[in-house]
C-alpha cells in the first residue's frame, strides 16, 4: 500500500509539474510587452514634443517675417510721405 501511495504522489507531481505553466516564458513575454508598450509610449512622447517643437518655431518664423513686412511697409510709408511733400 506504502507503494501504490509514493508511486500515486510521484505522478500526481509528475502531471502538476506537467500542468504548471513556464514562469520564465511567460515572465519573458509579459517583459517584452512591456517594453514595446514602454517603447510606443516614449515614440508618441518624442512625437508630440518635435511637434509642438515644430508648431513653435513655425510661430516664431512666422512672427519674425511679419515683423519683417511691417518693417518694409514702414519704410515705404515713410519714403512716400517724403516723396510726396
């Protein structure tokens, strides 16, 4: 009876050993999702900052070759009302 019992443990281990899932393969997948989802967050993060890095220089140009023109008009303006006194 003592032999049935250890032989019964021993498969019984046998199958739960069987049954168990790999930690280190699943260890490895939940690592490596979290690393793609770490990776996507730090691209959308990189993309928004270059784009609104972007937008703000655009701006700034912007604003710059305004200046630029109203600079210009000025100094038409004040050639016109030089040329005609």
């Amino acid at each position: 009876m003592k032999k049935v019992a250890i032989v019964t443990a021993a498969v019984l281990a046998l199958g739960l050993t069987a049954c168990n899932k790999n930690n280190a393969e699943n260890n490895a997948a939940n690592e490596t999702a979290v690393e793609n989802n770490a990776e996507y967050d730090v691209n959308a993060a990189t993309n928004d900052s270059v784009n609104a890095a972007d937008n703000a220089l655009n701006a700034t140009g912007n604003a710059v070759e305004n200046a630029g023109n109203a600079l210009e008009n000025a100094g038409a303006t004040a050639n016109n009302v030089t040329e005609n006194k």
